[in-house]
C-alpha cells in the first residue's frame, strides 16, 4: 500500500510538473490578456473609469453596428456555404469509389497548405474585372456572351464568402468524411436490403450519425470567420467592414477601450457557438443515459 501511494504521489508530482509550463504559457498570453482587455472595454479612455460607454458606442454608431451585423451575416453565410458544399463532397467522397473521387480526395486539403496572405493575393490576380478570367475571357469572340467576362467579385460580399468557402471547405469537409467514414458500409447495405430508398438512408442513417461533426465544423467556421483579417482587409468592401478590420483601425487610431470592447464582441460572438456546441453535445448524452 505504501508503496503504491508513493507511485501515486511521484505520477501526480510528474503530472503537474509537465503540465505547469503549458498552464503558465497559457496564463501568460491568453488569460491574461484576455481578462486585461475585458477590464479596458470598461475604462473611460480619458477618466480611466468604470463605463458602459464603450458599448453603447458599438451599438449606436453607424459605423461600428454595421460591423458587428455585417460580420455575423458573411460568418452565417459561410457556415451555410461551407456546410452545403462539403457535405455533398464528403458523401461523394465517402460513398464513390470511382477514380474522380479518388483524385479529389488526393487533391482537396491542398488548400489548407497554402498560407491564407499568399491565397488571397492569388485570387485578386484571377477575379478581379482585370484579372485572369478577364484575360481568357477576351479570347472569345466579340459576339460572344464570354467576352470581356468581369466576375464582379472585388471588393464586395461575393468576393469574401467566394474566399471564405475557398478556405473552411477543405476543413469542413476532412471532419464529415473522417464521420461519415465511420459509418459501416454493412449497416447501408441491410438497409437497401429491405427496401429503403437513398433518401430514407439519408435521413434514418447517415445524418443522424453524422450531424455532431457537421455541428463541430460549423462551429469551427464560425468561430473562425467571426474574428477573421485577412480576407475582409484584401477583398472586403471599404463601406462594410467586418469586426476584425474595424478592431484594427480602432487600434492604430490609439482608440483602446474601443478596440477592447469589439474584441469582447468578437469573443462574446465566438462563444455563441461553442455554447451551441456543447448544449447539443451535453443533451444528446442526457438522452443516451436514459
């Protein structure tokens, strides 16, 4: 016994010791920062007192409402797009055994290898009004409907959900097909055995086994496209800015509490999700235990 309470000690002792620099990591550059930005959304920027000023002032201005409204539509959108696209593609992937689908499942996470700044760039090169596209485009006949094509998709909503879509379906669709991949083949098969059609299948089988991943990737959209830079900087609209171009010129105006209070929004925003996520989870485990 004593000897197995001195293994237990010195396991626990280990334990701690390999855990505490990750928490003190942790500590260090997220909560901290985190709880000292909360506190400034508060401050008066002049007084440096308590007020809800800041916040009143996210919601009330033109400028910054809009923000805040215009980024959960494009996130919503996207997660919409996102999911759409990479189901179909998981279940052609998951189910076709054919050499197109072979290939595509070699070649969709190539994306996500790409850095997003070097991406993003790339597409301006192909659908701008003078890019790519464009070029090929004046190939055609004059006559042509093809001729001088312009994508329309600079600078505006189109642009940010086309690239958005770009970089979260390769995601989302890795985390379907690795749920629907579990899903045995033996199982489908008895039930085209009896009679049921594709769509029954669909909806008594293949969904319910794999809504909690498809609920786990949306919520990775989301939450990823909720606090995003890159994109809305390059390709967004000058009119519409979303939150993560709104928090960095609030910043580089020297305007902190202001900076510090949409990046509670954002935070606030992304927590939506994540509290989604986990009710969904947490009720399904209730139910299984019943």
């Amino acid at each position: 016994m004593k000897q197995t309470s001195k293994t237990n000690w010195k396991t626990t002792l280990f334990i701690i010791g390999a855990l505490t620099p990750a928490m003190l990591v942790s500590l260090g550059l997220v909560v901290y920062p985190m709880i000292n930005q909360i506190i400034r959304s508060f401050k008066d920027p002049k007084e440096g007192t308590f007020t809800f000023d800041n916040y009143v002032y996210l919601f009330t201005n033109k400028i910054s409402s809009r923000a805040i409204w215009y980024t959960v539509e494009i996130s919503v959108l996207t997660v919409l797009l996102t999911i759409s696209i990479s189901y179909l593609l998981a279940m052609y992937l998951r189910f076709s055994n054919s050499k197109i689908s072979k290939s595509i499942g070699n070649m969709y996470l190539l994306p996500r290898f790409i850095p997003s700044l070097v991406a993003v760039y790339a597409m301006k090169q192909i659908i701008s009004d003078s890019g790519f596209l464009n070029r090929v485009s004046l190939l055609f006949d004059e006559n042509s409907a093809l001729y001088n094509f312009k994508p329309g998709m600079l600078y505006n909503t189109k642009g940010i959900l086309f690239m958005n879509c770009w970089f979260n379906i390769p995601f989302a669709t890795m985390i379907i097909v690795a749920a629907l991949a579990g899903i045995s083949e033996s199982v489908v098969e008895s039930a085209q055995d009896v009679g049921a059609g594709k769509a029954l299948i669909f909806f008594k089988i293949i969904l319910p086994l794999s809504y909690k991943d498809v609920l786990i990737a949306a919520t990775f959209v989301f939450m990823s496209n909720i606090s995003s830079f890159t994109t809305p900087y390059l390709i967004g609209a000058s009119q519409r800015k979303m939150l993560g171009v709104y928090l960095r010129e609030q910043f580089g105006r020297g305007k902190y509490e202001i900076a510090a209070a949409t990046s509670v929004i954002i935070f606030i925003l992304c927590s939506i999700s994540a509290v989604v996520y986990l009710y969904t989870n947490m009720k399904e485990q209730a139910w299984e235990e019943n």
